[in-house]
C-alpha cells in the first residue's frame, strides 16, 4: 500500500456511518479555500494535485489507497504466501479489521458510475454554491484520470465513451475551473463535435443542460408535472414506479414545470459555442427531442412512448395554468417530505442533487431547507487515489459490516475477533429502522418498521435484501436478541413477497412490465418498476429459515409460505445452464451465489410439513449450478466475468481470473455439496496466491451493476467475499465425499465464542 506526501490533508470521520472527508490545511497556509488564493496555496494544490494522477490504464478501479493508507496496515515477513486456507483468513480478518471505524461499520469507495460528479457540479453552479478549491481540483482530477483514450468518458469508468458521459464531464470539467483550451478538454471537445454535437445527449443530459442555459427546454420531452394529480389506480401514475425512478423524476417534473435556467454567464456563453456543430440561436430545439447518439442508447424509446410525447408535447404549450401550479404544489410537498424523512440525505445521488435545485428554487440559497442539502453533499463524496467523486449511494455501510459479520463468523473466528465483532454487531443494532415515516400512505412508502437500510440509519430507506441480511446478522452475533425486533423485521419481510413468490428492491411491484414501455432513460434497463430478484428473494428466504430455526411457531403457515413460494422463484428463474442473472454485481456468479445460498438452506432444512417436490427440484437445481460452474472454471482455479456479461445478459468472460467472482463460485460449490475437493482446493490456492502480504486482496474489476449497464464499485468485496470463502472450504475440511444434508446446515450454524 503506497502512499503520497498530500493525502495526508484528507481525513475521513464516521458517525453512525455517516462517513466524510475533511481537507486539513497545510501549517502556515489560510484556512480558507475558497476566495482568492496565495501563491503558497496555489503551489499546494499543484503538488497535491500531482500526488492524485492516476493511471486509469493499469486498473480503472481504485484501490481506496488514500483511506487504507492511514489505517494501521499489518504487514507480514513472509515472502510467499501460506497454502493454508484457515491461515490465510486469520491475516485477511487482521488487516480488514484496520478499516473497521469505531462506529462498527466499513466505509469504502461505492464509485463508478460517471455522471454523478457531474450532476453534483451543476447543483452547485446553478446555486451559486461553490466548492472551495481543494475539492473542485480533486473533482477535476478525478475526471481527468478517467477519460478514455478517444478523448470521451462512458456511462461508467470501465465503459466506452458515451454522449451522456463526455458531455457532462466536459461541461463539470468548464464550470469546475478547467480553460477550454487544456489538452484533455479539446480532445472532450473533439469528441463531442466528431459525434454529433451536445443534441445527441441522453434526455438525462438534456435535462441537466436546460438547467444551466445550455440546452434550450423546448428540446425536452414534456415531464409532465400533472402526472402526479391522475388517479392513483391507474398503472402509469408515478407511485407505481420504481422508488429510485420516481425520486428522480419528482424534482424534474418540479424543476420543468418552472422551466428553472440559471442566470447567464459568460462561461455558459463560452460553452454554447464549444458543444454543438452548428450556432447555439440556429438550432431548431424541437427536432432535438427525440435525438439520442447511437454511443448511448441501451434502451431505445419505444414507438409508444414517442406517440405518447407527441401528444403531450401539444398539451404542453396549452396547460391548463391551474392545474400545472397544483401538480407543481404537491411536487413540492413531496420533496420536502423526500428530505424529511431521509434527514436530507435522500434516496440516491441523483436526487439528492435535483431536490437540492429545487429547495433552492422554492427556498431561497439561505433557507434552511437548502443550507441542510449542501451539508448533505459531503455524505455522498468520497476521496480515493484516483481524486474525489460522487457516489452512487451515501455509502454501503450496513451492507459490507452484514457480510462481513457473517464472513467471520462462518470461518469461526468471531472469537479471536471479538472486539471487532462487537462493533460490527453495534452498527447492525443501530441501524435497524425503529420508527416509522409521517404520512406514509400519502407518499407512497412501503411499511418499514424492523427493516434495514443499505447504508445508515438516517438514509431510512430501507431495502428487502439489506433487512434480510441486517435479521441473519442481528440473530447470528445475538442470540438473545430481543423477540420483538426479531418480530418487526420479518414483518417487514413478509410484506415484500409478490405475486410471483419473488422479491424486489424496496418494494412490492406496484404496476405490469408493459410499463416499460414508457421508460424514457434510453440508457438504463428496467427503471419503470421494482421488479423481482433473484438475489433480493434468496436473501429473504435464507433470513426467514434462520428465524424459523429459532422461532418455529411464529408466524408459522405465513413464513412456511413465503420460503416455498419464494423458493419457487428461485427455481424459475434458473437458467438452462444452471445458472442465475446477476442484477446487482458482475454478474452470473453472483446471481448463482444467492440462488445456491437459498436451495442449500432449503435442502438442509428437516421435519415434515415442508413440500417434497420443491425440496427435490432444489437438489437437482444445486447439482446443475454445479456443473455450470465447473465449466467456466479457468485452468488457474479461478472464475472471472466482464462487466460486459450484466449488458449482454451471458456469460462474458474477464481476460484473467477474478478474486471476488472466485470467491462467489467457491461459496456456491461448497454450500451446493460439490465433491470435486481437487476443484475446490485449486480455488481456495488461486484465492490464496492473490492475497498480499499485508493480509489484504488486490482491487480488481468492477464487481456491481444497476439498471444492466451502469457498473459500480464495491471495494470491501475483495475483502469481505475471498475470507468467506476461504473461511467456508477451511472448515468444510476433506470429508466433502461424505457430506450430507445435516453436513450441509451444520457449516451454517454459529461456531466459536459468542459475541454477546
């Protein structure tokens, strides 16, 4: 682990989870950084800018250096690596316990995606709210390092260069200081005239463009505010969307319908001639409407959503004002609810950035409303090596301490770890969700007392696989947890069950998939609704079996129900191979994870009442994900997936052999009861050849995905995942030819000194 003289001045603090960096700066210079600087500040910056170039060329993916390197790193002596399994997950638990914050949980780089930064910048320069000068040059080196050698950046920072993605650099890039007349600047430039010019951008773009002056909004489809004044029943009213989808699209339809457009500057007049082939006054805006760059599209808008623009583009022009200033009223209300209820964190970046346009706009830039956004910024920023970014959540707290709760517990270490543990088991405690949101029904929250949230507590939203993984962790490192918040979370659980025995994201599916026929994005997949997952169901049915070992009378024929239909799912959505899609990382190892992880569970479970077939469609389930696995075993041992197999939806293969997708397949051939021990020990020896002195593993490939094609990392994977597994096949030891059903839910049964 390297480090450099400037990261020094970056320190992050964690306080229930929520985790921020501060700029320290250097004795002897102003603390101020953001009037006009000294020449001693100015060569500060040009050091520390220097110590932040990165060389996207050897590895996109930051390693989180800056954060790890201020931790306490353990090194070792020893020049190769040991062959024991259990050994190696002892090293691997004492490094990652450096990371661990007093607060309990792991904070870590949750980058990837390209057009958040972006997004960010432009709240910030349409409410004249400027980032000082250490964070705006940080945020433009971040940019820097990541354009591709075509001179464009991608949707993601392993993707090919896009409209959407170059454009929004270029633009943040401009109103974060950069001339136009640098040298990664007018090869953006070059890029974006060779293909067409700024009219080709995504609508996202074309929305965030309007804000500035930058893009004319009689170039956007309509947003249509008064969708939220239809009748609740009907399928296209926006309560039925995807939660994400509809928090986004909330603060556009308010920022539309007040047509908001920043005050003129000559930068932005500067930028009007830099970003299109033709004069900015020339272009004819509505001709723009439906324009998209064939670098961009993933998801072409359909026929019908077109027709249906084209109506509604009419009825723009002839909105009734009245009806427009009531959609407007409750769009409004909404957001403020939106902050409330997430103390301003909000669902996502992407509307954290929006709704902080528009409290400005309502509100005024010295509100309350807004002065509690800004400070929000902060959450969602994060300083790796490669410079400052925006991430895609305000981190993954809860979900990297779940996992890695479980990781040690599993390899039976929680014992020689116990001081760790114990914090980790705090965060959990701390972030189940005790309360519930004012006025929920009227907007259109899902119940969520006992529910877990992806990050902190405070973000309170919470998510079905997260309060799975939150009840399996709580109950693991606690055995005499309090009955009623055991209770309230499989509540929760068996609340998110569909129709289809499956599982969404948040919430239940509230409208048909035909509504994705409407999904305007262009570059995003399957955003209309909360569709069922694999990974999401597998989650809670594994909780609800280990809270029915425990309390087998509660809730009985209901939970009984929910694991057989959910289970059912899982089944069908198997694939003739034996595999299963991955939704949310990279990609059919992962899908294969949590279905292998649920079948297992099930298979193992004992006592009658329990429906035999489902149980003998499991084994031959768990046997064909098997095979499926042992074929797209490398000849090293390892298994590893391009990003690419999220986009395409089949297995695409990485060029080399991957620590995290290894260690995914390697927990899905033991918990499936392979027997090939020679397979399993060359997986469990490639894991162990790739971890570094110091106990850690090497930052490989983008391992998440959302929406199919946007990727997004996850740096406690190639920790959390390679001491689990190893932890796993170290206890199954070399009796895999003997295993049995009882073999199989023993290794899922606590071992070690208790944490509470």
């Amino acid at each position: 682990m390297y480090e450099k003289k400037t990261w020094a001045h970056w320190h992050l603090t964690s306080d229930r989870g929520r985790s921020v960096w501060h700029f320290r700066s250097p004795q002897g210079l102003p603390a101020d950084w953001r009037g006009p600087l000294s020449t001693d500040q100015q060569a500060f910056l040009r050091e520390m800018e220097e110590d932040f170039v990165y060389d996207k060329k050897q590895n996109p993916n930051s390693a989180d250096c800056v954060y790890r390197s201020q931790r306490a790193v353990i090194s070792t002596d020893r020049d190769q690596p040991h062959r024991d399994a259990r050994q190696s997950v002892r090293e691997a638990i004492n490094y990652y316990q450096t990371l661990q914050t007093t607060d309990g949980n792991w904070p870590g780089d949750y980058g990837g995606p390209m057009f958040l930064l972006p997004g960010l910048a432009i709240a910030s320069y349409v409410t004249e709210s400027p980032f000082t000068a250490p964070e705006a040059m940080l945020m433009r080196r971040y940019m820097l390092n990541h354009q591709n050698d075509d001179g464009g950046w991608g949707l993601h920072l392993e993707g090919h260069s896009t409209m959407f993605g170059t454009v929004l650099q270029y633009v943040a890039l401009r109103l974060l200081g950069a001339r136009a007349v640098d040298t990664e600047v007018v090869r953006a430039r070059k890029w974006i005239q060779v293909h067409g010019g700024a009219t080709g951008i995504p609508s996202w773009g074309k929305f965030y463009m309007s804000l500035l002056g930058l893009y004319e909004w009689e170039g956007c489809n309509t947003l249509l505010p008064e969708l939220w004044l239809l009748p609740k029943s009907l399928a296209i009213h926006p309560s039925h969307y995807w939660c994400h989808t509809r928090m986004v699209y909330l603060p556009m339809a308010y920022c539309y319908g007040h047509k908001i457009v920043m005050k003129p500057t000559a930068l932005i007049q500067e930028l009007r001639t830099e970003l299109y082939t033709e004069p900015y006054g020339q272009i004819r805006w509505a001709a723009c409407r439906d324009l998209c760059s064939d670098t961009d599209i993933y998801f072409p808008q359909s026929a019908t959503l077109k027709s249906l623009n084209g109506v509604l583009n009419v009825y723009e022009k002839m909105h009734l004002k009245g009806t427009r200033k009531k959609a407007l009223r409750f769009a409004l209300d909404y957001i403020n609810a939106e902050d409330q209820q997430t103390n301003y964190i909000n669902i996502g970046p992407v509307n954290q950035a929006l709704n902080s346009i528009a409290v400005w706009h309502a509100y005024g830039r010295e509100s309350e409303q807004y002065r509690k956004h800004r400070e929000r910024w902060a959450d969602y920023l994060w300083v790796a090596e490669d410079g400052m970014k925006m991430q895609g959540y305000n981190g993954s707290q809860l979900w990297d301490t779940a996992f890695a709760m479980q990781a040690v517990k599993e390899a039976a270490m929680d014992g020689e770890f116990a001081q760790m543990v114990q914090r980790g088991y705090d965060y959990v405690d701390k972030s189940q969700i005790r309360g519930e949101v004012v006025d929920r029904e009227k907007f259109f929250r899902h119940m969520q007392i006992g529910g877990w949230p992806f990050s902190t507590v405070d973000h309170g939203w919470p998510i079905t696989d997260c309060t799975a993984e939150g009840l399996k962790t709580f109950m693991l490192l606690n055995p005499q947890a309090e009955p009623e918040r055991l209770y309230q979370a499989v509540n929760v659980l068996l609340s998110y069950q569909n129709a289809d025995g499956g599982c969404a994201s948040y919430e239940l599916t509230r409208s048909p998939q035909w509504l994705e026929l409407l999904n305007p994005s262009e570059v995003f997949g399957n955003i209309m609704i909360d569709y069922s997952y694999t990974e999401c169901t597998s989650a809670c049915v594994q909780a609800l079996i280990a809270f029915h070992q425990r309390y087998p009378e509660h809730r009985l024929e209901e939970v009984k129900s929910f694991i057989e239909k959910g289970v059912r799912f899982i089944l069908s959505q198997q694939r003739a191979d034996g595999s299963w899609y991955g939704s949310w990382a990279v990609c059919f190892t992962y899908g294969t994870w949590f279905g292998v992880e649920a079948l297992s569970r099930y298979v193992a479970m004992n006592g009658a009442g329990w429906q035999m077939d489902i149980r003998d469609k499991a084994k031959t389930a768990l046997q064909k994900a098997t095979g499926f696995l042992l074929a797209k075993q490398n000849a090293d041992g390892g298994w590893g997936e391009s990003f690419e197999s999220c986009v395409r939806k089949e297995y695409i293969p990485s060029p080399q052999s991957q620590v995290v997708n290894t260690s995914w397949a390697l927990l899905s051939l033991l918990a499936a009861g392979c027997t090939q021990y020679d397979k399993l020990e060359h997986a469990a020896q490639l894991l162990i050849s790739r971890q570094e002195k110091n106990g850690d593993w090497p930052q490989e490939n983008i391992s998440g995905v959302f929406n199919h094609n946007c990727m997004i990392t996850y740096t406690s994977y190639r920790n959390v995942f390679p001491i689990w597994a190893l932890g796993r096949f170290a206890r199954s030891g070399n009796n895999l030819l003997e295993w049995t059903a009882e073999d199989i839910v023993a290794r899922f049964e606590p071992a070690g000194k208790e944490a509470h």
